[in-house]
C-alpha cells in the first residue's frame, strides 16, 4: 500500500512518578508523555489518522551530563518534528519506504560516534510507529496480519538477511496473547516493606517494596539496575539475593548497567566479589543476561568490544549501543534489546541477524516506562509479534496507573482492553495476574489500540499542528 503524510500534529501531557526512581545517573520524579498524530493518503483517495506516543524520559538517549534535563526533553521533541517534516516530504510510498528514507536521512548518514543517534532515531521511530498505526486502520488490520501479508512491502536490510523467504517467515506462527512481566528493581527502590519509613510509605493499594511485587504480581522474572559503585553494586546484589533466597521464589534475573562500567574489569570485579558470598553467589546464579555495561561507544567502537569474548559468565545484550543498523552486526554481544522508541523496523533488520545467527543471537524486549495507552500498548503488540516471552515492564510501578489521562481515554481504554486494565478509585491501572500481562486485545485492527481509545485521544489532547 502506497501513501502519503498529509497532516501531522504533536500532544504533550505532563506525567508525576508516585515515587522516584533512578537508572544511571538519573533520578526521575516527572516526564511529559509525547504523542505523534500522522493523517495519511492513499493512492485510491482512502485516508486514516495513526497514534504513537512515548515518554520523554531524559538521560537516556544522549548521556550528556552537562546539559539539563528540560533540553534533553526539548531535543526529543525537535527530533520528532524534524522527522514529521521528513515524512512529509515524500510522495506516495509504502510505509518501509518511507520509514527507509526518513531513517536514512536522519540517523544513518551520521558518523556512527556522532552522540545524538538514538535521539534522532527517537523522532524517526514516533513518526514511523504512527505511520504504521495508520497504514493498518486504513486497510482495516491488526498489525500482525499486516506483516503476513506484506501490507508495508518490506526489504531485507542485510545481503541475505531473509535467504529469499518472505518476512513473516521469520515470525512465530502466531503473536503472543500473554506476556510475562519483568520487573525492574531501580536503585532507589525498597527491598522490604518494614524497610519503608513511615513518611515516605504511599497509601494508593498499590505494592512499593519488592517483596511486596513478588507477593502481589506474582512475576518470575526480575531486572536489577547496577552502575552505582562496586560496593554500592554488592551490596545491592547480595541483598536482593538474600530475599530472593528467604521468600524461597522461582525467580529469574538480568542485569541492566546502563552504561556505568568503564570497562569490562569493573564488570568483572563486580561478579566476583558478589560470588564470594552466599546471598550473591545465589543472587548470580539466577542471572540470564547483562544489559549495556559500557557507554555506547566503547561497545561498538573501540577494542572493548573484542574484550567481550573475554566475558565467561552470562550473555551480553545490546542497548544503548545499538545506535544504528549496523550496530549489532559490528559487536560482538549475543542479543539486543527491542524497543519501540529505537525504531519497529530497526527491531525487525535485527530479527534478520538474529535468524541468521542459528541461535547463537537474541532479542530481549526492554522499556523500563511504557506508560498507557499508545506507547505502553504498541510496543506490547511488538513484543508479542515477535514471539518475546516476557518483557521488561515497569511504568505501571513508577507511575500512578493511568492518572496521566482525560478521563474519556481511560473510560474507552477500559471498554476495549479489559483484558489489559482493571478499573480504580481515581481510574485504571495495568492489570498483572500469576506475573503476565494478557494482550490479546490488542491485536485487532490498527497498531495496538482499539479505534475508540485513538477516537478518544484525537479528541481530547492538547494537539498542535506541525508544518
């Protein structure tokens, strides 16, 4: 299907934590949610609005500690604009295409130690995402079925890439309808709820210490930020090893280092002093994969990214690392995490590697703040496409349910995605049972949300046209 952008619009809603949490070197207590309308033209005169959404969260796209935060929600902003008008600027085209030559234009005629590549990849990927959310409600599909039959003409991206089959060969037989739930355990986050000082303990039903997630979610998998100092780092680990240990749970663990380490010695260090003890030895022995221990460009760039292969313990997952396409083909880490703010057809050229790869590569699905609806339930819809088993989830943790939102948005997500929320006092939250999220609902026609809710945010936003 061919078409063109013809309308495009932003919409900000400011979102409050109900309580702060930290990764890297970052402490968040608040973040505007962006959204990206795209209105489209078919060849035939057909034409569909398409809704995409993402939290402007800063320092993380470009770790740049001298420049505020408000700046780095400013250049995300600048960055989606940017890349609306690029998609604006074309004729009519199929949505790879499209995606295709704004991506090229934006983030792969850069130099690839240029520090700004994921945030302008996370202009491209908002606008793409919308273009697709539209591309699916004007032919009246899910996004699954818009993949099996080729809806948005997709190209390989690597010499043999596909071995001449067609995509969604590359597919699961059919698209996940439940997701278990990974839950990240920031730096600042309780263990214990008798830990919890009377005056910082919240009253809103809702579990804050991470004994209390296990007992009330019921999740099997875990995701333990790391970053903060060898001894901070240990004893953070041997801790949540020793409860782990005490609630007697079947529970599994990746790390997540965020770009902290300066090189892998530290990492090292870090493993081994936590295996001299039992709490740590046992804590260790749960963990599947570590995510990004090195700043970007020493992953890819430079000669430790040969050191990885000096790396005995547990697999090594690109994140911030991977910048552009040729990241993942150019490291030598065994997966890469899937985000929708890095771009759903950057996801789909890695699943060409990783099929190539005969096992010997991974994808993970990671987003520590998805929030409701657009975002949170998009990059579910990819997650579960691609056959991901469980994912990284945590904004429904951070953040109060779905608070952020009109009232009429929440009332219509309710009414669509009942398997996905359940209802509150002061609105909605994500609901979890036995530590998964069920997403069948979203694999109806469009990309991940039901037409009312896109009917019902059109609606009610604080939309400005752009160009």
């Amino acid at each position: 299907m061919q078409f063109r952008v013809v309308a495009t619009a932003f919409a900000e809603l400011p979102c409050r934590t109900r309580m702060p949490f930290r990764f890297g070197a970052v402490t968040v207590d608040s973040a505007p949610l962006l959204h990206a309308m795209l209105r489209i033209e078919t060849v035939d005169g057909r034409s569909a609005v398409g809704i995409a959404s993402d939290l402007l969260v800063p320092k993380w796209f470009r770790k740049d500690t001298d420049r505020a935060p408000e700046h780095d929600q400013q250049a995300l902003v600048a960055s989606a604009e940017a890349a609306a008008q690029e998609f604006r600027a074309h004729g009519f085209l199929p949505a790879f295409a499209h995606w295709q030559r704004v991506h090229e234009q934006r983030v792969e005629s850069q130099p690839p130690r240029a520090g700004d590549l994921l945030e302008r990849g996370f202009g491209v990927a908002l606008c793409e995402r919308a273009a697709i959310d539209a591309v699916c409600r004007v032919a009246d599909k899910s996004f699954w079925s818009a993949l099996q039959c080729d809806l948005f003409q997709q190209q390989p991206q690597f010499e043999g890439g596909r071995h001449g089959r067609a995509f969604a060969e590359l597919l699961p037989d059919q698209p996940l309808r439940r997701i278990l739930v990974r839950h990240t355990v920031g730096m600042l986050d309780p263990l214990r709820a008798r830990d919890i000082p009377a005056a910082e303990r919240l009253d809103d039903g809702m579990p804050q210490a991470l004994d209390e997630v296990l007992g009330r979610h019921g999740v099997h998998w875990l995701k333990v930020k790391i970053g903060a100092g060898r001894d901070q780092d240990r004893a953070r680990l041997l801790a949540i090893g020793a409860l782990l240990d005490e609630l007697a749970v079947d529970v599994q663990v990746t790390l997540d280092g965020n770009e902290q380490f300066a090189d892998y010695a530290q990492l090292r260090e870090l493993w081994r002093a936590a295996a001299d003890d039992p709490a740590g030895r046992s804590l260790l022995q749960r963990v599947r994969w570590v995510e990004q221990p090195l700043p970007r460009a020493a992953t890819i760039h430079s000669t430790e990214s040969a050191h990885v292969l000096n790396w005995p313990f547990c697999p090594l997952v690109l994140d911030e690392g991977d910048t552009q396409l040729r990241s993942l083909r150019s490291s030598n880490y065994d997966g890469v995490s899937v985000k929708n703010c890095k771009g759903v057809f950057r996801a789909f050229a890695n699943r060409e590697l990783v099929h190539a790869s005969n096992g010997a590569r991974f994808q993970t699905s990671e987003d520590l703040t998805n929030l409701p609806v657009v975002a949170l339930q998009q990059d579910l819809t990819t997650a579960a496409v691609l056959g991901l088993t469980h994912s990284e989830r945590n904004g429904h943790h951070y953040f109060p349910g779905l608070d952020h939102l009109p009232a009429e948005v929440t009332a219509a997500a309710l009414d669509a995605h009942a398997d996905l929320y359940e209802p509150t006092a002061t609105g909605a939250r994500l609901r979890i049972d036995g530590g998964a999220i069920a997403c069948g609902s979203l694999l109806g026609p469009g990309y991940g949300c039901d037409q009312q809710v896109v009917q019902a945010l059109q609606r009610t936003l604080p939309w400005r046209a752009i160009g």
